[in-house]
C-alpha cells in the first residue's frame, strides 16, 4: 500500500482529528521502533509496529500488522468509528481503493530488480512507477472500467496511436510561442505531409474547407466517453470531424492524460484531457490556463534565460508548453456554477520533449523513480549510488544541489515557484548516474506567484498574470516544502537511512546546508530569504488525504479543490 499523508490515515493507522477519538496508542512509550494498537470495534483491535519520521510521517513495518493487513477489511470496519467518513464517501473510497490495489498486484506481477529498473529510459521508466506517495488510493481513476485500465493506464506500457480531429475555428483557439505562431507552423512540425494531406483530405470530403479547421489528437477514451455523446450537435453539423490517427506509436505516462512520442522521440509531447477523477481532481484541460500555456512558457523561459545564474550554471531544464488547441463548448463554458470537469473536456497542449535538452551522456529519469524498490526490496537510489561510485553522502549532496538551487532561486529573486513533486521534477544524471541538473514540467497548472507585489513581475504579460494562481510569501514555500520535501523527501529520508546508511536526521541536515549554501551564495537577497522562509519551526501541515476523505468527499464542485490545511508540523529543515 502507498503511505498516507502526515495527518490523514492509512489503512495501518489514523491521525487525531479525523472525526473520531480512535488513535493509535503506543504500547512502549518512548520506544523506537514503537508497537502501536488501535482499536476499531470490541472484535477488533489492530497492532503494528512503525516509527515516526519528520512532518509526523509514519513508517509501518507492513509484516507487524495484524490481524491483517487488508485494507478494504479496515476501510469497511474502521469508516465511521475511526475514519469518521459518510457512507457516499466509505463507497466511492472503496471503488477508489480497490483500483488502486489492482493496479499496484499488476506492478508487483510484473515488476524489475533494481538493476533492470536502473538501465530503462525515461519513458519505459514511467511504466513501472507505483503512483504518488502521499495518496493512498494514488490509481483510482474513476470512470475506467477494468479493461480501460488494461489498455491506457501507464503500468499497462501499451504504446497507442492516437486518432486526431478537426475542430472549426469558430470553436476552437490555437496559441503558440513566436516560434509557432501559427498552427501552420506546429503541424508543419509535427505532421508529416502525407499525414496533413490526409486530414485535409478528410475535412474537404465532408464539404468543408481546411483552412476552416484546427487539428488536434484526441485520446480515445474521451472521444468515447465525452466527446461523442457531449458535442454530438457539433459532430452533426460538421463543427467537428473525425480524422484518423498520425500513425505514430505514443506510451501514457504516470499523469496518465500525457503521452511520449516513441516513434519519433524528438517529437513533442502531447497532453490531453481526460475527463477521469483521479489524485483529487478530473483530468482535463482547464480552458483558460491551456489557451494560456505558450504565454506562461514564454515567461518563464525568459525568466531563465535573461538570468545567468539560471541559464549558464543551473541549466535547469523548463519544458515549455510551446502549443495549444483549446475547443470550447458551446453550452457548458457558458453556464456559471457548471461542475469544473464540464469546463475541461477538450484540448491539446505540445510540450518540448526531454530528449532535446540532454547534453550527450546525460539520462534522465523522474524524481519519483528514486523511491522505487524491487521485489527484493533495494530501492533504484540505491543501485545508482552504487554505480556512481561516489560514497552515499557526497551522492545525496550531488542530488540535493542539482535539485534545490534553481527552485530556491526561482523562489527568492522571482517570488515565483513550480509544484516540484515526484512526476514534475526530473533528474539528469550524467553518464555515471550522479545527479547533476534539474528538468521540470507542467508550467499552466503549477507555477504559482507571490501576493505581495515584486518589482520582477512588472514585466509579466496580462495574460500570464490572468491565469496564474497567487499565493502569500508564507504560503508560497509549501510548494516547496509539500511538493518536494514532504512529496518525495520524507520517503527518500527513512531509504537512505537503511540501504545507505545516511541517518534520517543527516539527511536533513543535508537538505538544510544546500539551502543555506544559497543563501551565501546570494547575500543581497537576504530579504527575499525572510520573506520566503524555508527554515520556520513549524510549518502548516496540508493533507491530500483529508481532501477526498472530508473536505471534498467525491461531490463535484465549480471549482478545483486546493490541499486542506490542519494545523501544523515542525520543519525539519529548522535547525542542523
């Protein structure tokens, strides 16, 4: 089972405050690891062993559980007297999590050692991660049946192609950076002529004129599921035409609506709505931000280039979101209070492939590889220590400095921060497998900006600062702090510390000093290091868990829902 959020439970154990007085008491106090029991009814009474980490994590040792370590079993039991849950949300829960454990017995059906792992490329890699952490039911994906899930979860690692549409321009809006300032341009790119033929072959038989049109691929899950039976007049009178696909094999990653190109690598990236719930939120296109996407690449990728911190000694990758076809309905955007998933259902956003910024040795693999462990239980950080050759601690400053200076430098001089969790920050190792620069996605929906007003957002363009989200300076750090440090940090810390041998406490420790490291390294924005402090003694705990098992439930809502916050926990990165 993936581990819970420091405040919401796991089926091994819950938090206090989760609407009910049940909570795991330790049997030793003060003992490490502690036996714990929680009692769920008179019949039933769990008992485990865990330890306790920084920000309140708890690490079950799942072999101590007992009686059982069956989660549905729990959720059934423990929903009302532990949990506190409604019973629409003890359900959609059960559905959610029961997906979610058929995904993670097809992963460990057919999962590599750690070596095997280690030599896969970037986009094979994504076909055998294990999901978000930080949720529990991290694959439930509601709205796939079984054999959906089969044919389009990553895990299947079944490479599709995709068929395309047209979308006349009365519905439809194409952006692109200067590069690509028309559509022309884009699918003179990533269109063979043959294939641009094709489809304006298709749009003329139906007694239409190309020039008319847009193009863009489609997955064909939504066509079914969204497309067809939600823009059915708009099929009927030729607003949309099918088309057929580019021939081009693509592989879904881990965000599941985003596909690699593998017939042709350099080819862009395309991501796509799905109109699913999964991790909290549907997965589709929010029309304004995708409109918005090349606008907010431009931005940032000026941020970076105009600054030689950022372009010459960080070289931290920003995979620009270069193009977009957003396709409004004609109904739907129009009605106020309108469920957001009814406002997302159809797009494309081009995202620059990795490939094309790697220098020539240089490999690539997700943040949230790190944490992955065989069947024999050795995590893939651990097969790259040892083929680096460096010792363990001096590979862990490597990785922290190839990670921390452009986020923290985006932070303090720009007051402006990406969401740097396990699938949107990628590593770059060099030809020895030690880390040595950062790569990082998802711009339209992660980048957020600073409340209070900094002289280096004078130049942002109208339209970026439409759709950008801002946040309070205080606030602003938890992109940080919960994206990276308690997102993937928290799980690498206890790994480290038993298959390299790096305390949990040095790993901080560490963590801390490259921040610090910066913060000397640019001693004229010691305001800005105040401002955005990472090093508080407490900071504000956000639980995804509690989103969906007491905020959100599973309603459907006008709005995309944010973390919840409860109460709050000590930073480890305070003091040494």
């Amino acid at each position: 089972m993936p581990a819970a959020d420091a405040a919401a439970p796991a089926p091994a154990a819950s938090e206090p405050g989760t609407g009910s007085e049940a909570t795991p008491v330790p049997s030793v106090p003060d003992s490490r690891p502690t036996r714990y029991r929680l009692p769920v009814a008179d019949d039933l009474v769990y008992r485990f062993t865990a330890r306790r980490g920084a920000y309140g994590h708890w690490r079950v040792d799942p072999d101590s559980l007992t009686p059982d370590a069956d989660p549905l079993r729990f959720l059934a039991r423990a929903h009302d007297t532990v949990l506190g849950l409604s019973g629409d949300t003890t359900g959609h829960l059960l559905r959610e999590l029961t997906a979610t454990l058929a995904a993670d017995a097809r992963l460990d059906a057919t999962a590599l050692d750690a070596e095997a792992v280690a030599d896969l490329d970037y986009a094979s890699l994504e076909g055998h991660q294990s999901g978000h952490p930080w949720l529990v039911a991290n694959k439930g994906r509601l709205g796939f049946s079984a054999r959906d899930a089969e044919e389009w979860a990553p895990e299947s690692r079944t490479p599709h192609r995709l068929p395309w549409l047209a979308a006349h321009r009365d519905l439809a809006l194409y952006r692109g950076i200067p590069a690509l300032a028309t559509p022309d341009r884009l699918y003179g790119e990533e269109l063979p002529p043959a294939v641009r033929d094709r489809f304006a072959d298709a749009v003329t038989a139906e007694g239409r004129d190309p020039a008319d049109y847009l193009y863009l691929p489609v997955h064909p899950w939504q066509w079914d599921e969204t497309v067809a039976p939600l823009f059915a007049p708009q099929l009927a009178d030729r607003s949309i035409i099918a088309l057929p696909t580019d021939n081009d094999l693509r592989l879904p990653q881990q965000s599941i609506r985003t596909f690699l190109n593998i017939s042709r690598p350099h080819a862009r990236t395309v991501k796509l709505p799905l109109s699913v719930l999964n991790t909290l939120v549907w997965r589709g296109l929010p029309t304004e931000r995708t409109a918005a996407a090349p606008a907010v690449t431009g931005w940032v990728h000026a941020l970076r280039d105009n600054d030689p911190y950022l372009r010459d000694e960080t070289r931290v990758i920003l995979l620009g979101e270069t193009a977009s076809v957003t396709v409004h309905h004609p109904l739907y955007d129009r009605l106020p209070g309108v469920p957001y998933q009814y406002k997302e259902l159809l797009g494309c956003i081009w995202r620059e492939p990795l490939i094309r910024h790697l220098d020539p040795g240089e490999r690539a693999r997700t943040l949230a590889s790190l944490l992955q462990t065989d069947p024999h239980g050795r995590a893939l950080t651990a097969e790259l220590v040892r083929r680096s050759g460096l010792p363990p601690r001096v590979w862990l400053r490597r990785l922290f400095a190839a990670l921390l200076p452009p986020l923290l430098h985006f932070l303090y001089r720009y007051g402006t921060v990406f969401s740097p969790h396990g699938e949107n920050a990628i590593v770059v190792f060099d030809a020895q497998d030690v880390p040595v620069r950062l790569a990082v996605k998802d711009f339209v929906d992660d980048v957020n900006t600073s409340a209070t007003p900094l002289p280096e957002h004078d130049a942002m363009p109208d339209e970026v600062r439409a759709v950008l989200l801002t946040e309070p300076p205080e606030f602003l750090t938890q992109f940080i702090h919960s994206g990276l440090f308690v997102g993937v940090f928290r799980y690498l810390a206890p790994l480290c510390e038993e298959q390299l041998g790096v305390p949990e406490r040095e790993f901080w420790s560490l963590v801390r000093a490259e921040i610090l490291r910066h913060h000397e390294r640019f001693p004229t924005l010691k305001e800005r290091h105040a401002l955005f402090d990472l090093l508080t003694p407490r900071i504000e705990r956000l639980c995804l868990n509690r989103n969906r098992l007491h905020t959100d439930g599973y309603r459907d809502r006008a709005e995309r829902p944010h973390a919840t916050v409860h109460g709050t926990v000590p930073n480890p990165l305070h003091t040494p």
